[in-house]
C-alpha cells in the first residue's frame, strides 16, 4: 500500500507564495506519473501539474508561469511551488501518483485558501 502525505497548505494573501509537498511511502520512480490535482467543492477535481514517464510534465494552462512542479528523488517527494496566488486558487490540493492506467493513489489533501 502507498501512502502519500501532503504538508504546506495554509492561508496568504493573494498576490503570496506557498509551496506544497508531497512526501511518498515508496520510491517515486515507481509511479509512471505523480503530481498534484486540486478541487473546489461542487467541482470536478482538476489537474494542476504532473510529472509522467519519460520526464514530461503536464501543466494546466491556467498555471503556467506561476506553479512549478519539482521533485527530489532522494527525499520520494514532489513539491509544487505556487506563486503569484489568485484568490480563484483557493481548493484543496491532493497529491496522485498511478501505476499504469489503473492503479491511483492519492493523499489525503490540503487546503490552500487565497484572500483578497
């Protein structure tokens, strides 16, 4: 069983920085794709930014240039550093890793809330 533990979710200010973490039970190279979703309650949960194998990264357009997604193999953890915040932000934030096209799992989430 994989456990994924996500940490550095919080309050800011719109226009602030956070940086979230996703700590893994097991080697991150054994996931074909990690990387983070987020949802808004009434809404269907979204994808921020991935890792998927061969090294591509996948980000929702709506992120580019303010989120980056990173990784530190040593450590089995995926960070995603938000900055410029925008209140439309506000979500709570889940890690995912899968194997192959079946296999999901994913952590129990953090809530980001950005005010205006």
């Amino acid at each position: 069983q994989v456990q994924l533990v996500e940490s550095g979710g919080g309050l800011v200010q719109a226009g602030g920085s956070l940086r979230l973490s996703c700590a893994a039970s097991r080697s991150i190279f054994s996931f074909d794709a990690m990387g983070w979703y987020r949802q808004v309650p009434g809404k269907q949960r979204e994808l921020v930014a991935a890792f998927r194998s061969g090294g591509s990264i996948n980000y929702r357009d709506s992120m580019k240039g303010r989120f980056t997604i990173s990784r530190d193999n040593a450590k089995n953890t995926v960070y995603l550093q938000m900055n410029s915040l925008k209140p439309e932000d506000t979500a709570v934030y889940y890690c995912k890793a899968e194997v192959g096209v079946v296999l999901a799992y994913w952590g129990q989430g953090t809530q980001v809330t950005v005010s205006s």
